[in-house]
C-alpha cells in the first residue's frame, strides 16, 4: 500500500524531510526560534545518548512522571505539616520503601552461593 511505498524513500531524503516538519512544528507552537533551538539541542541530545548506549525509556519515563510524584509528595508534605514520618505510618507505604532497600543491600551484599555458574562450575 501507500505506507510500503514510503520504505523506498532513500534515507537521506527521509530523515531531511522529518528534520523539516519537525522545525516547522517547533516554529509553529509559538513562532518561537527558541523553540527551535530546544528541539535541535534535545535532538542532539537523544543523538549522543543513542550512541553512548544509554536507555532513552527511563529518561522518558521520568520526564513524563516527575512533575506528578513531585505533586503528590509536595501534598503528602502538606498534610503531614512537612515530616516525612508520614511515609512509615502506614504497613504498605513502609513494605513499599523496605523492598527496594532490601534489594538493593542484596545485590550489594550477595553471598557467594548465589552467584552464576560458570561453565567450569557445571561439568
């Protein structure tokens, strides 16, 4: 169909014409060269974290959740009158800060007989 035939765009011609439309959707928000400039500076960005081997999901993650569990941690501050005591009230909220500590001293702390195997180990 229409969508198989785009596959034949060499890429050069692709990748140029998605640079256009997404300089001329950056422009077109506000009429902003600013806006422009914070589009190529996070392009390049992504760019050389892609090639770093970094993983762009956990960095798109937080930007997406930040502001929210920042919200609702300034709130919880609020109600509390600024403890934090409030986070071991309760048996859930104290399980769910125990379980990552608890993992996290584990993979600092593992014992020996948990280590993987080696092929030496099996035969």
């Amino acid at each position: 169909g229409l969508w198989a035939k785009l596959l034949k765009i060499p890429f050069s011609y692709m990748c140029a014409g998605v640079l256009i439309f997404c300089v001329i959707g950056a422009y077109g928000l506000k009429q902003s060269l600013f806006d422009v400039w914070v589009m190529l500076g996070f392009g390049i960005l992504g760019y050389l974290l892609r090639k770093l081997d970094f993983p762009i999901a956990p960095a798109i993650l937080a930007l997406i959740l930040g502001p929210m569990m920042e919200k609702s941690l300034r709130t919880t501050l609020e109600i509390s009158g600024g403890s934090f005591a409030i986070f071991l009230d309760r048996p859930v909220a104290l399980a769910l800060l125990a379980i990552p500590v608890i993992v996290i001293a584990f993979l600092l702390f593992k014992p020996r007989s948990l280590a993987p195997l080696r092929e030496s180990d099996i035969e």
